[in-house]
C-alpha cells in the first residue's frame, strides 16, 4: 500500500512511444496471440524439465552402473540373492565372461537352501539375462552356463510352478538358443555340449523335432559321439547324468529318428557310447512314477517311467537287426550286450525282469545267434586257462578287471546263455539245444569250477584295485549261480560222470575237491561262535543292515571281524566253501556240522535239561491239525524247540494213558504232517475242506495253489468266499507247518513225506534271499533257477503243451491256436462250490490280454513256469519257510542242495542194514546172538528195496534211513522179545522207534508174519 497523494484524482496519461495502436484491431486475433504466448511458455518449462529428468536419469543410470559393478567386482559367495538379481542381467555383458560364469557357479551351489520365492526370482532373472546377451552364439559358453542354473533350478521347484513358468514368454528365448548351441557345437567345449543333452527340463530333441533342426542336430549329435575324447569325459559325469544322456542317445536313434540323417554314421559309435556310459553306473537304481520321484533313496539312483520307456528301446530287436547289418567289430558286439546285461542287474524293482528278459531273448537267445555264443567261448580258451588258473600269477592277472574286460565281456555273455539254457531247455533236449559242443560244455564246467574254488580259497592273498573290485564281486557271484545250477543239472543228468579230469579225488566225484581236506573238527569248534554271530545279527535293523555288495564278501565277512582272533587259514577256507560252494565238500561232513549246530543250539538253550519246561497240549485223535494249530501254532523260535507234553484224546473222548517222554511228540509231529499234507478227501474233511497241498506228477507235494486263486478272485469280484478260515489264519497254519517240519529236523524225526523240488528250490532261494550266510553276510547267489522242465512235475499235460508251442514257428499256427498269456484254474469254497478264474500274465496297453506269437513265445513259457512254480505258491511258501527258520536257522540249511534238504527231511533212500544191526538196541531178554535176531537180519538182508522201505517205516514211521545212518536215530531202533507166542504178529510202537518181535525160532513162520504186519500198514499192537 502507497501512502502517498499528490492532491489530485486524475488518471496518469499513457505516452506510446512505439508507435503501435494499443487498440486491437479485432477480438479474436488478442485471444490468438495469448494462446501463442501460453504454449512458449509451456515449451519452455517442458524443455527444461526434460533437461532435468535427462540429467536425473544419466546420473541414476551411471550411478546404477556404478553400484552395480563395485557390488559385482564384491559379490561372492556370502553375497546376498537380492544383490545377484539387481546387478547381474545389466553387467553381464559388459564384464569378464569368466567373472559372469563365476557368479553362475555360485549360485549353482546355493540353490539347495533357497526358498521357492527365490529360485523363481533367479529364473526370471536368468532369463532376462538371456535376453540381454542376445545372440548365444557370441558367448556359447555362458549361455550353457546360465541354462545349467536353470535346469538344476527347476529341479528344486514344483511341478506346478515349473509350469506356470514355462508359459511366460521368456521361457521362448532359452529354447532359441538351443539352436545356436547345437550350430556352433564344433566351437563349444566338449563337455558343455555333452551338458545340453543331460538338462531335464528343456529337452533339445522335442525342440529340434519341432523347429525342424534336423541339419543342426544331426551335426551336434554326430560331434558328441565321434569326438576321439567322448570317454574321458564321460568319466566326469555323474551316475544320475550319465543315464540321462543314455536316454537322450536312445531317444535320438529311436523316439526322434527324423533328426538323425546320417544313421549309418552314427551307429557304430552311438552303440559304443551307449555301451560305455552304461558301465559307468554301478549303483542301484529304482523306476519310479513322477509322483514318486520325491523320495530322497540313500546310495540308490531314481529314474522316472518315461526315461525307463526310452532304455527299454535299447533292448529290442531291432537293435540286434542293426548289428547284423552293419556289422561291426565283435569287440562292439560283446561290448553293448554285457553292458545291456550289467544295467539290467542294476534294476532292484520288477522292472529287471523287463530289461533282462528282452536282452535274454532279443540278444542271446535270439534264432541263429549262434556265432555269438561260439565266440564268446573261443574267447575264454577254457581248456588252457583251467591249468594256468593253478597257477597263483595267473588268478592274479584275471582279477584285475580292467586289463581283461574282453574276457568278462565274453564270459558274462556265456553265463547268461547258459542259465537262460538251464532254465528253458528240458532234461531231454538239453545238450541238442547247445551251441558248443559236449565236450566244450564239459570243459568249460570244469574250467568254471576250478576257477570259483580258486577264487575261494586264495583271493583273500591277492590284491585288487579298488575300481576293479564292485564289478569283479559282482561278476564272480553270478558264476556263483551259473554253477550252481550246473551241478544242480548234472544231479539230474550226471553229465560229468565219465569226464576225466585231474581234480577228481580217488572215488570218481567231479564235484568233491580232492585236494581239500575239511578239518570237521576246527569247524565244529567254531559252530558256537558262527550261531553267536547270527544272534547279534538278528538285532540289526533291515533298513539299517548294511549293503553287502559293497563289501568285499570274499575278503572281510562279518565272521573274521566278530572273532578275537583269526582262526588258521584252513578253517577260514573250509567256511568259504561250505558258505559258497557247499557242494565241493562231502555231504557227510556236512551234515555231521548241521548236527553240531543242532546239539549246540539246545545246549544253549537247555533243551535237554534234566528238568525242561514242556508245553502242554490236548489232541483229539478226530482233530488233530487244529488242536496242534490251537495248542502250538502260536509259539514261536526258542520255544517251540522245547519238548512237548502230549496228551492223546482218542475216538470216545477219552483221554489215553501214558506220559510223553518223546514218544507222543513224535507221533503228534507225524500226524499232522500226515494230515495236513497228504491229499486226500479223508484229510480234505478232517480239515475243514482245506487242503493245503497237492500231488506232484511224481507224486511229490507242492504247495495247492487254490488259495491264490481265492484271493485272485476275491479282489476282482470285490466279495468274499466261504472258507474254513480267514486269509490270516491260513497263512498262520502254514507257518505253523514250517515250524513242524523244523521242529522234526532239529529233533531227528524222519517224515515219510517227499516234496517237489521247485518246492525245495524256493525254500533254499528264501533262504538265500532273506537271511544270512554262514559267515554272517548277506549274499544272495544261490539262484537255483526253477526250469522249464519242472513243469513236468506239477502238470505233464501242460509241460507238453508248451513244449509243443516252443517248437511252432509259423506264424498262422500261432493264430490258429488263439493263445493268450493266461492262466486258467479253478477253486472250492467250504460248501464244496467250484468257482473259475482266468489270471493274465500280460497285457496290451488297452488292458486286453497279449496274444501268444512266434515272437513273444519264449517270454509266454517264461512267465507261465514263473507263475506256476512260485508266483501262485509264494505267499504260503514265505510262511512256511518263516515257519521253519523260527526252528532250524536258515545258515544251516544253506549248507545242503534242495535234493539233500529233503534227504533231511525223511532219510536216505539207501538202507543199510548192516548199519542197522550195529545200532539196534536189546530188550526183553533178546541179544544179537539169538536165533531169532540172526533170522531176522538174515530176512532183511533178502527183502528187496521196497519191503526193507516198508519194515523201516513199520517201526519209525519213516522208510527211510537216518541221513547219517540209524545210530543218528532218536530213541535208538529197538527190538523187545515179545515173549514166546508164535501165533501173534510182530507190533511195532513208532513214536519210540520199537520192534515188539516174538521170539519164533523159525526162520519161515518169522518171514510170513513179518512181511504180513508190514504190508497190512495196521497200527499198534496188531495180533
């Protein structure tokens, strides 16, 4: 505000110097002219606050550049993930490749402790950073480097977020630079190459297949397998990649076979690759669904289905045609079948038998192979390396693997065959189907067995390379098993009995070592400590027990380590063949151990005390399997050994006078062995309509296979059957009747019961299978392979019938047969009602069942002995042989073959009775020098085989002889004079082994009276 006035209130006059009119001339022109003026002005703070922000945005742009290269030259190790994600994708192509590759690494490392948000934060920047680089071609190295981070982070994400993740668009520019990589592949580092074909998630086949990058491809695949440094590398590879790249390989040749344009090329290498990566892996391995592919497996690799699929590819025939057709070396040839054998060993779930199986019939077995097989066993010159193998420098020499590995290849080859012969071929047509000739085969038995006892007894004074070790304990277990299943054949065939060979010893047995000779006391010394061993092994958790084939079982068993001080080296070679080839020592020596065993066990546990704990129980004669069930069937291990106190209800209900001093255990032990496993419709009643076994073609027992039907038809018809008992209580008795048929081992009762072998086989293969050793390992060779020709024993109708189908070769006949791989059968329920199953043993992809062909026909006979000869029994058997190791510890019965194990059972078939007279024991007032007794071995002495059988099961229920003769039997035989009426008949009182024999003075009236009560099959007391 102005306080001055002047004193006037006139207006100042305006002087315009200018000369312009201050009027304007019109109104529109004046608001013109001021838009004008407002739009200069606006342009001018427009361009000054764009000047502002330029220089704000280039002072922020270098001060960021600035930030983050100091934050990149500082970043390491305990840098930060939000630092690496700030700064990488803008520096990386402006700083040091190998500062960037770096950085990578370190991530790489870290990955496993990051959280999900993180690892997708690192994705998207990994792939920003792929869009930064631009062109991968013009730094390859990196680009591999950056799609190595990525893939082993979309290993730690879930499946849902990988998804979602490969749907951005960005995810595009990774695939992209697939193809620079596979162009520029000759310039890459071999490994980096090797690298693309191993990611998981971003898989170059389906990409190449989809761009059409069929020339790029080709040339990267080609540069992979011919590179001269391929094996070196491969070397560098974990297990986990290195099947990972197989099944790349697989997929090129097979799945994506339009990418590949130079086949011809590329075969031989590819098959020689493939071969090498193969025998890299030595860890087992699982196949698994990708829902499953979580579970973390210690010390055991995990694949998923679809890669199993593209291994399966290796195995087929169309393989095989390869080879002949573009025939190449031998040396490759035996190269890729060992290695398809060796990767197939490795497969712990049922999808071994898948692979080894295709590589059996596809590759060995295979129609005019025969070239194959004579060159694998001119390559083993089995005739001079029998000798040179005496010699300790030359065993030396064949243990280190790696100078040899033509020669295990062609070994393992031939083992294979052999047992695929073993299997299939019948007693009959065994030596028409082999390749070589018969007295080749001999001389390779020869050669094998000499090698195998070598091994045993002198490998512990060798050295061997620790990356020679795993494959030779593995190699040298299978010809465990591949020899013994040829003495187990030659049992049947008696093939090497006019062999001459200079390991006989003076009796003639190929089989005996000659020039070994077991010290049975040493090792009788040392049963108390080999059953202390197995006590404390029982208290190992089988999750926790360790992995045997890590170890070497032939060097360090548990035995050495839990002794205090080494036994002399000639007790640690009798156990190793008694644990590994029992069948090299006696089989009386044998079983004078396996009854050392037996008395040290009921001394440890005061079986034989003076005053022992008796179990008691009630028996009706009308019930006698479920009342031994009801009173027995549930004790179990130590108690079950422990003596019985059996009380007999006869046919009234009565109870029968007497005291069990052994004698009623006995007769109570037979019974129910006679019950339960003697077919007939008698049993069948007594039994609830249960029956447990059948009848073999050689009237032989094997388990009744019903019971597998039932639940067959159970599951699929979602209802129950009628039955004497639940599934439960069934396996429960067949338990039970393992314990009874251990019991009467460990007590010396011989059962007048024989089984088929394929019954006995798989109890020695549980055996082997599910428990340890003699030397406290667990080792499972035995490998009795159950045969075609066991068939035969079960069902002749049915072994004809497939050996009928083995011999078709035409196609149409197989179509006209109409044969499907099934199973037909039928069961019973408690009401006698019959009811119809059909089991596929293989199907389509659709679910319907496969057709039995030309090509598939071996696998049909296969699969269907597998069904018959264990997979229908398998149940019942695996209680039944719980059963029997709860009595007899299964190390000692690993010391006998199947056909011994049964001469266990019921005796020798051979009856000596001059043996028998040594051991009778007298009473009654007879001795030895009585006319009487002289007649009555004079009699026996002139029974054929059958009635001397008849007189022996008379007195002992048993009609054969004590495997280690009558002295062995328990109570001793006894013969009690029965007084002097000529009128009666001999009676006999089996539960104690006694003869009640009238003293007839007459050698006639003896004879007639004799063979009447034994042939009579009449009980006690028969007058």
């Amino acid at each position: 505000m102005s306080f001055n006035f002047t004193g006037t209130t006139g207006r100042k006059r305006n002087i315009n110097l200018g000369g312009r009119s201050l009027t304007p001339k019109n109104k529109s022109m004046f608001l013109k002219t001021a838009q004008l003026e407002r739009e200069r002005r606006e342009r001018q703070r427009t361009e000054m606050q764009s000047a502002v922000f330029i220089q704000s945005a280039c002072r922020r742009y270098l001060d960021l550049k600035r930030t983050r290269g100091a934050l990149s030259e500082s970043w390491g190790t305990d840098g930060s993930i939000g630092s690496f994600v700030f700064f990488f994708p803008y520096v990386v192509k402006e700083q040091d490749k190998n500062r960037s590759i770096e950085q990578l690494r370190i991530i790489e490392s870290i990955v496993s402790g990051l959280s999900e948000h993180d690892l997708e934060k690192l994705i998207e920047t990994l792939a920003l950073t792929f869009t930064k680089l631009g062109d991968p071609s013009s730094s390859p190295v990196l680009s591999l480097s950056i799609l190595k981070v990525m893939d082993v982070i979309f290993e730690k994400l879930p499946n849902s977020t990988i998804c979602e993740m490969l749907a951005k668009a960005y995810i595009g520019e990774l695939k992209q630079a697939l193809y620079y990589i596979m162009k520029f592949s000759e310039h890459l580092p071999y490994t980096s190459s090797i690298e693309t074909l191993t990611y998981k998630f971003i898989d170059p086949l389906a990409d190449s297949s989809k761009n059409k990058w069929n020339v790029e491809y080709d040339k990267f695949l080609m540069y992979i397998l011919k590179n001269p440094d391929s094996e070196q590398c491969f070397k560098t590879l974990d297990q986990t990649s290195a099947i990972t790249l197989v099944v790349r390989l697989s997929e090129s040749i097979h799945t994506y076979p339009e990418l590949v344009i130079s086949k011809e090329a590329i075969y031989p290498y590819f098959f020689r690759n493939v071969a090498f990566l193969l025998d890299l892996v030595d860890y087992p391995i699982l196949v698994q669904s990708e829902e499953e592919m979580a579970v973390d497996y210690k010390s055991t690799l995990v694949i998923p289905n679809r890669d199993f699929e593209s291994l399966k590819l290796l195995y087929e025939t169309a393989e095989f045609d390869k080879f002949q057709r573009l025939q190449p070396s031998n040396d490759i040839l035996l190269d890729y079948i060992s290695s398809l054998l060796h990767f197939s060993s490795l497969i712990k779930n049922d999808r071994s038998n898948t692979l080894k199986l295709r590589v059996d019939l596809n590759w060995i077995l295979r129609d005019k192979n025969s070239f194959l097989i004579s060159e694998c066993f001119n390559r083993l010159s089995v005739s001079k390396l029998a000798n040179d193998f005496l010699n300790f420098a030359e065993l030396q020499k064949f243990i280190k693997v790696q100078e040899y590995n033509k020669w295990w290849n062609a070994m393992l080859i031939f083992q294979e065959y052999l047992l695929n012969l073993l299997t299939f071929s019948t007693n009959e047509n065994f030596f028409s189907l082999l390749v070589i000739s018969k007295e080749q085969f001999l001389a390779y038995t020869n050669f094998l067995k000499v090698f195998v006892s070598e091994i045993l007894l002198k490998y512990r004074d060798v050295k061997i390379e620790n990356q020679s070790r795993k494959f030779f304990l593995s190699s040298f277990k299978k010809l465990l098993t591949l020899l013994h299943g040829l003495y187990m054949k030659d049992l049947k065939l008696k093939f090497t009995s006019d062999y001459n060979s200079k390991s006989y010893n003076n009796k003639g047995s190929f089989w005996i070592l000659s020039k070994f000779d077991l010290d049975i006391n040493s090792v009788v010394n040392i049963v108390p400590i080999i059953d202390q061993l197995h006590q404390s092994l029982l208290e190992y958790d089988e999750g926790e027990q360790e992995n045997n084939e890590e170890n070497d079982y032939l060097r360090e068993p548990h035995l050495l380590s839990f002794l205090k001080s080494s036994p002399p080296k000639k007790v640690i070679d009798s156990l190793y063949l008694l644990t590994y080839a029992p069948y090299m020592i006696p089989f009386e020596k044998r079983a004078e151990i396996f009854h050392a065993f037996i008395e040290y066990d009921k001394r440890d546990n005061d079986i034989n005390s003076w005053f022992p704990t008796k179990i008691e129980g009630v028996i009706s004669r009308d019930n006698i399997l479920f009342d031994a069930y009801k009173y027995y069937g549930k004790t179990r291990g130590k108690d079950f050994k422990r003596p019985f106190a059996v009380q007999f209800i006869n046919h009234f209900g009565e109870a029968e006078a007497g005291i069990d001093g052994g004698g009623l255990t006995k007769e109570l032990l037979t019974s129910v062995v006679s019950c339960a496993m003697t077919p007939s419709e008698s049993n069948r009643q007594a039994n609830k309509g249960l029956e447990f076994f059948r009848i073999g073609t050689d009237y032989h027992l094997y388990f009744n296979p019903e019971f597998y039907f039932k639940l067959y038809y159970e599951r699929e018809q979602h209802s129950k059957v009628p039955y004497a008992c639940s599934n439960e209580e069934y396996l429960h008795m067949c338990h039970f009747l393992g314990m009874v048929i251990g019991k009467c081992l460990y007590s010396n009762i011989l059962l007048d019961v024989s089984f088929t072998s394929f019954f006995l086989i798989t109890c020695a293969k549980m055996g082997g299978q599910y428990f340890r050793n003699l030397v406290g390992d667990k080792v499972d060779f035995i490998g009795y392979s159950v045969s075609l020709d066991e068939l035969k024993n079960i069902d002749e109708a049915l072994y004809q019938s497939v050996n009928y189908i083995l011999k078709q070769t035409e196609e149409s006949k197989f179509k006209s047969m109409g044969i499907q791989f099934s199973v037909d059968d039928e069961f019973y329920d408690i009401n006698g009602k019959k009811y119809h199953v059909s089991i596929p043993l293989l199907r389509n992809k659709d679910g319907s069942v496969v057709e039995v062909t030309n090509g598939n026909k071996m696998q049909f006979a296969r699969m269907l002995a597998s069904f018959k000869l264990s997979k229908q029994n398998k149940l019942e058997m695996k209680s039944f042989v719980d059963g029997l190791f709860q009595v007899i510890r299964p190390h000692w019965l690993l010391l006998f073959n199947p056909i011994e194990l049964q001469t266990l059972i019921s005796g020798d078939d051979e009856i000596d009775i001059e043996d028998l007279r040594r051991n009778v024991v007298y009473g009654g007032g007879y001795t030895e020098e009585d006319q009487t007794i002289k007649d009555l071995f004079e009699i026996l002495h002139e029974f054929d085989h059958e009635n001397r059988s008849k007189f022996i099961k008379y007195v002992t229920s048993s009609s054969k002889q004590p495997l280690l003769g009558f002295k062995e039997l328990d109570p001793h035989f006894g013969i009690f004079n029965a007084g002097a009426d000529t009128n009666r008949l001999p009676t006999a009182s089996t539960c104690v082994n006694l003869l009640k024999l009238p003293n007839y003075k007459d050698k006639d009236q003896l004879r007639r009276k004799l063979l009447y009560a034994i042939t009579s099959n009449a009980g006690f007391d028969l007058s």
